[in-house]
C-alpha cells in the first residue's frame, strides 16, 4: 500500500504564518514516518493562485496578477526549503499541467450531468470565495464564517449537483467513522449535511483569474470556481486526465487541513470524487488554529508570528517539537514565548539532550568513550521491560495523528534512561570495582536513546540524525526493523562526543510586538500631568476608574458549536463566533441550565480579553457573563441580534 499525505495548497494573498508552517510539518512528520517504515510514501504541497481575492490583492499591490502569484508562492516555497520539509512535488494551480486536468475533470463532470448551467442569485463574500443563502447571513448582510458585508451578485454560472450526493456521503460517513480526525469533528460535518445541500456554484463570469472553460463547451466567458480547481490538484498533481503513472498512489492516506476548511475536503472533494468514479481519501485530519499569547493574531495587532522569524531566533527543530507537543491535534493552541522556552530547557534540554551528555561523559571516564550492550539484559531487564511496553504502543497514537500523546508517552523513554542513572549511580559501582555493572547502565541509556531517536526522527530529523552518528548508527528503515521491531541491542561501538544539542534558553529572543506598539502608542505625560492623574489616596472602596473599566473587552458572540464536555456534570465546549473569522473555544460551567442543542446559534456576552486557561484539559480562550441567584443561573445576552464581534460598553 501507498501512503500519498498531502498539506492545501496555500493560499498566495499573504505570505506564510505559523499556521502555515504547523500544517505543514505534521504532514512532514507523516511523510517522514511513513518513510521510515519502508513504505511507499509521496508527499504533496503547493499553492493555490486564482479566484477574485488574487486578482484585487494583485491590483493592489500594482502587480500583474501571474506576477504577484509567482512572488507569493515563491515565498512559501524557498520557506518550505530553508526547513527542509521533504515534499516530493509543489504544485501550483497556474500550472498548465494542473489547469488541463481540471478540464477534463470539469467535462468528465459535465457529460454525466452533475454540472449544470443556470443564473445564480446570491450573497457572495469575496474574502471566503462563498456564496451564502441568506438565511445564514448575520444581520441579513453579514458572512457568518468571516463577518465581512456580502455582495448580491446575479450571474449566470454552471452548478455542480451536490445535492445528489447528501445520501451517498452520509451513508460513506456511516461506513467510514474514522474518516474525518479527530472523530470529535465527524458530527459537525454529518449535521450540516443533514441540514440539507445545495448544488454548487463551479463557474464564475465577474472576473477573468481562473482556469479556463474546456474548449469543447465554447464558454470562453466563465473561468472555474476556485475550490472545484483547488480541490482537483490533489488528482491533477499524479497526473489526473493526462500521464496517470501516479495515479497508483491514489486514494490519499490523509489530507491535512486546518478547521476552517474542513466542510469544503470533507463534504464538496468526496462528492467530486464520486462524480468521478475516483476513490475517496482514507483520512481527512483537521487541525486547530493558533493564537498568540491568548490573543487572535492579527496584522492591526502587530502579533502575528512569522515562522521563519521564530525559526531563526530559537531553531527550526525546536519550533517542530514545540508546535506537534504543545497542542492536541484538532483543538486550538496558543503560541507563547513562555511556553516555548520551557518546552527547550525542560524537555529537550534537560531530558533529552543533557542524557546523551551524561553517557557521552561517563563512557570517556570509564572506558575510553567504548559502549558494549552486552551486559545490559543482564543488569537491567526490567529497564528493558518497561521501554519496550511504551515503544510497543506508542505509535498507535500517529493513526490519529495525536502528535502530543505520541510525543508525551515517547519522553517517558528518556525519563527510564534517566531515572536508570540516579537509581545505579555508575560512579559509586566504578568506585566500587563493578565497572561491569557501571558500563551496563551507560549501555542501557545508550539503547534508550537510540530506539527512542529513531522514533522521534520525523518529528527532528536533524538532531535524531546527530544522535544516532554520536551513537553509531543511521537512522533508517534498517535500524527501525532491527531497533524497534526485533528489539535488537545496539552493537559495540565508540561514541563520539559532541557538544550540547539544545543551548538553554534564558529570556524571550523575539521581541514582544504587542506590548511594545502599545508601550509606544501611550501618550507622553509631563510630571504634572502625572501627579494630577494619581488616584486620590483616600478612596471608595471596591470603585474601579474608566480605564481599569475599558481594559476589559467585551463582545457580542455566536455560538456556532456545542457539545458536552465527557466525564463532566458541569462544563459545555462551545465555538463561539466573534467576526472577522474570529472562532473562539470558551469551555464554560453552565451545563445544569443549558443543554448543547438549546445554545446553538443564540447569541452571548463574552469576556473576550481573558487569559487563556484549561478546563479538564481543554483551552478556554474568554467567558460568558451570566447572572445567577436563588432561581439559577442565565446568560447574558443582546436584547436584539447583532453582528458577531460587536463591542459591549
């Protein structure tokens, strides 16, 4: 069996951000992985370059449009090679290759009556590339994904008939429940298509950046639908409708995406792919988002974190291991410096990286840097036991792409490793004449290191690679058969000593934008000024001044998710809409006065500037005002609808 993983092809209005990149090296990791195993593995990235917001974005920067989509996707890919992500294709939508295949697809479609032409009258938002019913319109003008004001647009265009395909998707959902990761996201999807499809607008005639009709329909007037183009170059990159010889990789193992487009993969691609008589996909995995110090990121904010820039000041690898360990895939994470710094000097400083400094030093003391496994079942079976039940288990949790589990239960590896030098303490037995004994222990972490570095290489392929020279061998499907699967000893060997892998870190290496645009926004106060200011020194008790009142934020939001927390009696997991593309997670106690069906789509108060916080586990970004006394607890809320994001105060 093939393993084809693939990222979406980003989109060339902006450059890359760490959403970007965290997609795209969990795809690595998998690619990697697979890789490792020995299997056939191909591995697709690229970037999406039509559709209306490429056109205005291109006009505003006063730029051809092919020139402006060249620059930008250059960008994600020297990006993409400066981390030495392991793609084996980049595929670009204006690719000739990739525009013919959309063609065929297209007439393919069109001859087995699934597209279809007609007039479209609708509400369209250009920032999401969607038409929107205007029953899901905010306030009848708003987009309910992003907050921004629709446009009426009538126009003739060709449809897709996805409204045929309701029942056969739901019956692949029935047959298929490990087909959208994580499982938590599959009832969000089979609710929305149980709430009824419509067909599909696939062609547009207001702008000119798409892929051209096929010459066979004589439509010179309509240019493709960005995401029937954008979806086909996961086909269209094997050779789909031309030289098919990848099409042999084809069904995908998974696609990788992030929340916000997972309707569009796990609802719109299937039914293309069945009006193509094409297998579907194994897995579609959706990721999060990510925000920055508890704060939706933002250009007006200035806090938007930029790969390379954190790349640069704390490593490439680090970042890897920081993004795929902080975070449970699927749910929102939160990029801190902070954090950061204490997953370098905790986890890959003192854990690992301080390990392999310890043998390196005890085996240049006791036996001139020579390391012999040949006493260790010996002297630490139980050592061994407990390693190989962890490591027997542990990659069960990359199916579901649990980067943190996996990373979590593999570190307890290294905790054997280090817990084996404390409780042996080799320097007593050397000083006791049990040199055996000590060298054994040296020999243990040794075989410690190397199974779990050949298990941690996709996630850290250079410093794995770094480990394993230091110990001897290469990191390779060889050494993961003999290592892992025939739980064979590493053979004698002499280690080479090397320098500290991961330098501690002491304070913040980036700049905190946010606070510093703040800090240089103050107005400047003269002394007097200052001291007329100051706060009488005998005041009220309990009286808060305007601003201590207007440090808080306060917004209108729309409860677009809910779903019980397990093994909670109190907590709900809501997704709660604040505009402008804004989805927040707020985990609130509210359970014994509101069920998850009664809150959907009603409107709230949140406390939208909180400090973020975990609940059982889960990240809650804001709060609800509620008021509640002898009759119970109720919320908070607008006396009329308004638009999400809309300011309290």
């Amino acid at each position: 069996m093939s393993n084809y993983y693939t990222t979406p092809i980003y989109y060339v209005n902006g450059e890359a951000h760490i959403g970007h990149a965290y997609t795209t090296f969990i795809t690595d990791m998998l690619a990697r992985y697979s890789r490792l195993k020995g299997e056939e593995t191909y591995f697709l990235t690229g970037t999406d370059e039509h559709g209306q917001k490429i056109e205005e974005s291109a006009l505003k920067a006063g730029k051809p449009t092919q020139q402006f989509a060249d620059e930008i996707s250059a960008l994600f890919k020297n990006l993409w090679d400066e981390f030495e992500i392991s793609y084996d294709q980049f595929i670009r939508t204006t690719d000739e290759a990739h525009k013919k295949g959309v063609q065929y697809a297209f007439k393919k479609m069109f001859d087995k009556g699934d597209i279809y032409k007609g007039e479209y009258e609708g509400n369209y938002c250009v920032s999401c590339e969607t038409f929107f019913p205007e029953s899901q319109l905010i306030d009848g003008e708003f987009c309910p994904d992003c907050g921004r004001t629709t446009t009426t647009v009538k126009e003739e265009s060709y449809f897709f008939k996805l409204s045929a395909y309701e029942q056969k998707l739901l019956d692949f959902y029935e047959a298929t429940p490990d087909f959208i990761l994580p499982k938590s996201r599959r009832n969000e999807v089979i609710n929305f298509v149980k709430g009824g499809l419509h067909d599909l607008s696939v062609t547009r005639t207001s702008f000119s950046w798409g892929v051209p009709m096929p010459k066979e329909l004589n439509d010179d007037k309509h240019v493709m639908y960005v995401w029937l183009d954008a979806l086909l170059n996961y086909v269209t990159a094997l050779g789909y409708g031309q030289d098919e010889a990848k099409m042999h990789l084809w069904p995908a193992q998974m696609h990788v995406v992030g929340k916000d487009i997972l309707r569009f993969h796990a609802i719109y691609w299937p039914a293309f792919l069945m009006s193509l008589d094409l297998p579907l996909p194994r897995h579609i995995a959706a990721h999060g988002w990510w925000t920055r110090d508890g704060e939706k990121m933002s250009k007006s904010k200035g806090n938007v974190v930029f790969p390379k820039e954190v790349s640069d000041a704390y490593g490439a690898e680090n970042l890897r291991y920081f993004m795929m360990r902080e975070v449970p895939f699927g749910q929102d994470g939160d990029f801190s410096q902070r954090a950061f710094i204490d997953r370098i000097n905790s986890d890959l400083s003192n854990d690992l990286g301080n390990l392999l400094n310890r043998i390196i030093g005890m085996s240049g003391k006791y036996s001139d840097f020579l390391v012999d496994s040949v006493d260790v079942e010996k002297y630490h079976a139980a050592e061994l036991e407990e390693m190989y039940e962890i490591l027997d288990n542990v990659e069960k949790f990359l199916d579901e792409v649990q980067t943190h589990r996996f990373l979590e239960e593999l570190w307890k590896v290294f905790t054997i490793g280090n817990r084996a030098i404390e409780a042996h303490a080799p320097w007593t037995k050397v000083k006791e004449g049990k040199t055996d004994e000590a060298l054994a222990t040296v020999a243990l972490v040794a075989n410690v290191l190397a199974k779990a570095s050949v298990l941690l290489h996709p996630f850290m392929p250079k410093t794995t690679n770094t480990i394993a020279d230091t110990l001897g061998f290469t990191i390779d499907t060889e050494s993961y058969n003999s290592l892992l699967k025939e739980k064979k000893l590493l053979a004698t060997f002499t280690i080479k000593p090397v320098g500290p892998l991961f330098p501690r870190v002491d304070e913040p290496l980036i700049p905190e934008a946010p606070k510093a645009m703040m800090e240089a926004e103050k107005p400047k106060e003269s002394k007097k000024e200052s001291k007329k200011a100051e706060a009488p020194k005998e005041e009220a008790a309990g009286l808060i001044t305007f601003d201590e009142f207007f440090n808080t934020t306060l917004k209108v939001g729309t409860i677009v998710e809910a779903e019980e927390v397990p093994k909670s009696k109190k907590l709900l997991k809501l997704q709660v809409d604040l505009g402008e593309g804004e989805l927040r997670q707020i985990v609130a106690g509210i359970k014994d006065y509101y069920s998850a069906e009664e809150l959907l789509n009603t409107q709230v108060c949140v406390v939208a500037n909180l400090k973020p916080a975990k609940l059982m586990g889960i990240l809650s970004a804001g709060m609800l005002l509620a008021a509640k006394d002898d009759e119970g607890l109720c919320l908070v809320r607008p006396e009329k609808p308004r638009k999400a994001g809309a300011s309290i105060g």
